[in-house]
C-alpha cells in the first residue's frame, strides 16, 4: 500500500526527479549488497577458513596439452610458411622464365613499385 501511493507520487513528478529516485534506489541495492557480502567475508575470516582469491582451476590445469598444442600450431605455421614460399620462388622463376624467353622485349620489373618522394 506504501509502496503503491510512492510510485503514484513519482507519476506526477519530472523526469529529472524520476531519475533521482531511481538513482538514488539504485545506490542503495548497491550499499546493501556490499555490506551483506563484507558482512560474510569477515565472517570467513574469523573462522579461520582459508580464502583462495585466484583462481582454484589453475593447480589443475594440464600445461602439457598447452604445449603440444603450441608445438604443433608452430608446425602447422611452419609449413605453411615454407609452401607459400616454394610457391612464390616457383611464380618469380616462372616470371624469369618468361621475360628470358620474350628476349627484346621491355626491361620492366615484374612488379613496379611506386616510387615514394617526400
């Protein structure tokens, strides 16, 4: 009943005042909350049990299988690095090759690059 004619009261109000209210509901939820959780947290203290504030997952996490995994994207990255790099010495000796062949032709590179002038 309280409550209702509180939010009866708020209709007519501003936006601005609106705000506030809530606001000011909001910053309250918030300090009680905060209160309950310190309130359990020193009562955990005084029980003498033992806090872990890291993470309890990391003494069980398996380092190996980070390892292998590491190794084996370094393969994986290896060969491809080596493949893209037989093809692109295979695409330059082909463009060699047919610039030889072509004999009188235009001395051009076959990849002009724009000549920056600062």
């Amino acid at each position: 009943m309280v409550l209702q004619k509180a939010v009866d009261n708020l209709k007519d109000k501003s936006n601005d005042e609106k705000k506030a209210v809530a606001s000011g509901v909001a910053i309250g939820v918030v300090v009680i909350l905060l209160a309950a959780w310190g309130f359990l947290f020193v009562k955990k203290l005084q029980k003498g049990t033992e806090l872990q504030l890291g993470g309890g997952a990391q003494s069980e996490f398996d380092f190996e299988s980070v390892k292998k995994a590491q190794q084996q994207l370094k393969q994986d990255f290896q060969y491809s690095a080596d493949e893209l790099r037989a093809i692109r010495d295979s695409a330059v000796s082909g463009q060699v090759g047919t610039e030889v062949q072509t004999g009188g032709g235009s001395q051009s590179e076959p990849f002009d690059a724009p000549q920056d002038s600062f």
